[in-house]
C-alpha cells in the first residue's frame, strides 16, 4: 500500500513540515468550478488557497502545503505540492481589489467584514516543482471526519487509491445537442472548450430560467459561437435589446443548430430567422427584429 507521506519522503520532504489541504469551498459555483481553476486558472485558484483564515496559524508552521481538491467523499484529487516563500499581512479592502479576487467574487465567494477590514495573512505559495504529472491524476483516500480539510501529513495516513490516465479536473466538452451553460460557465471555461466552441458557428438559444422566454441568435463571424457568448460574458446581454433588462444569473445557453463553417452568412442568418418563427420568439420571447 504506497502512501502520499511515501511521495514525500523520496522527495527528501519530511511529513511534519507538510500541511495537506483538502479544497471543497461551500460556495456552489466555486465548488464545480474549482477543479477546472487548478487546471486551466492556476492564478485563481492559488488566490484561493493563499489566504485561508480558520488555517493561517498552521499555515504559519508550514513549510509546505499540499493541495488537493474533494470532488467525492472520502477521496481527495492532488492538485499540487507549494512551498511556502513567505507571508504578509493584508490591509484593509486589498482582498476586494485584487482581480483574482473578483473572478472568485463572481463564483460566489463573500468576503467578510472581518477579513475586508485587513489583518488576514496572505501566504506566497510557490510550485514546488515535484509531482507536477500527478496534478488531477492521483487519487488519494481521505480518512473521516470529511469536514476537517486540513491536516498535518505526518499525522495522517492518505493511501493512494488511484493513478488516473487523465487529468480528472478537466471535463470534456459535452456533445453540442446536450450543451448548457450559464453566464459564469461562459466567463470561466476551459480553453480546451473554448477552442471547440470557436469552430462551431450556427444557431444558438439564450433562455431565461425565471420565465422561460427565450432569445434565438446566430454566431458565423469571428470565433464563431465562442466569440459571440463571450459578449454575454463580458456584459451579461450581448448588446441585444430584449435582454438588456434580464438578470444576468438567470440565462441558460445552448445550441439549437450546427452549420458548416463554410455555409455563407446570408443562409446562417435565413436559418436563424426560421427558428424565431417556430419558437414564436419575436411575439412570446425576446428577439425584438
């Protein structure tokens, strides 16, 4: 039965100088999206990790953190091995104005009042540099009680269950027919869908969860369906009139109908046109031409 503390010793790591982190934020969003951050948003999620109030003062001891994330109970999924270069104390609002900051904001992370008025560490956590091919690969069994995400690897015994072929924080791309995505999936998608969507050009339907009334568009110009919802995801209404008063948080986008990428902008547009009718967009939804 090889262990992690196993890892750790043929790197010349003593297991009491390392702190194991097991991530699984309460926050919803952050909590689906948080394995494709440690894999495609690294800046993101290490802004995560660096400032941990309830494990500043363990973290303090440390010389290295182990990072993992809880995508099921009782197993953790190594993201990486950091060492710790140093620490500083936040001022007040600085956690507020830090851009990494605002893209967890928008996942649902609050701030509280405690940690907005300063005083809170910030840790610089370095890669180490060992491990780096097991990141979202190795699987480790993380002992009860789930809740107590932070442990001394010394004092804990994680035995690797699994080395999986591939990457288990990266998802792949739903089929196009099966494919819906809220706004925030649209501001943080992994490159590799991101780069699938940019082919793609055809007919596309924004939906509004509160009322069911619906949006038909059409995406053939530059990056294709990609480039047109990352409009959404830059302003929430891709400048379309109908959605101008929509709450963001609340619109679903999907694909009602691929085109070949060659297929000239007039038929696209022809296309798109044929869908409005037959979901009665323009008098029961919101396309207003």
């Amino acid at each position: 039965m090889l262990e992690f503390n196993d890892c750790l010793i043929r790197l010349d790591i003593h297991p009491e100088t390392v702190l194991i982190m097991r991530h699984r934020p309460p926050e919803p969003e952050l909590r689906k999206r948080l394995p494709w951050l440690a894999a495609e948003r690294h800046d993101v999620f290490n802004a995560y990790q660096q400032v941990q109030p309830k494990a500043e003062r363990a973290m303090q001891r440390a010389a290295y953190v182990a990072s993992f994330i809880g995508q099921v109970a009782g197993a953790a999924t190594f993201v990486g091995l950091y060492e710790i270069s140093g620490h500083r104390l936040l001022e007040a609002g600085e956690l507020r104005s830090m851009s990494a900051y605002q893209e967890l904001a928008n996942l649902g992370v609050e701030i509280s009042e405690a940690e907005q008025a300063g005083g809170h560490l910030l840790f610089d956590l370095q890669p180490a540099g060992f491990l780096e091919d097991f990141s979202g690969r190795m699987i480790c069994k993380w002992p009860p009680p789930d809740r107590a995400w932070y442990r001394w690897a010394d004092r804990n015994s994680l035995e690797i269950s699994a080395i999986a072929e591939t990457n288990r924080f990266i998802a792949d791309l739903p089929k196009w027919d099966e494919l819906v995505l809220s706004r925030t999936d649209l501001a943080t998608l992994p490159p590799t869908w991101a780069a699938a969507l940019s082919q793609w050009r055809g007919i596309y339907y924004v939906v509004d969860e509160v009322d069911g009334r619906g949006y038909v568009g059409c995406a053939y110009g530059e990056d294709n369906i990609y480039g047109r919802w990352r409009e959404y995801a830059r302003n929430g209404h891709g400048n379309n009139v109908g959605l101008l008063d929509r709450a963001e948080h609340d619109l679903l986008f999907s694909i009602l109908q691929r085109v070949s990428p060659d297929m000239d902008p007039a038929d696209v547009m022809a296309l798109e046109a044929s869908w409005k009718l037959r979901l009665h967009t323009r008098k029961l939804g919101l396309n207003r031409n």
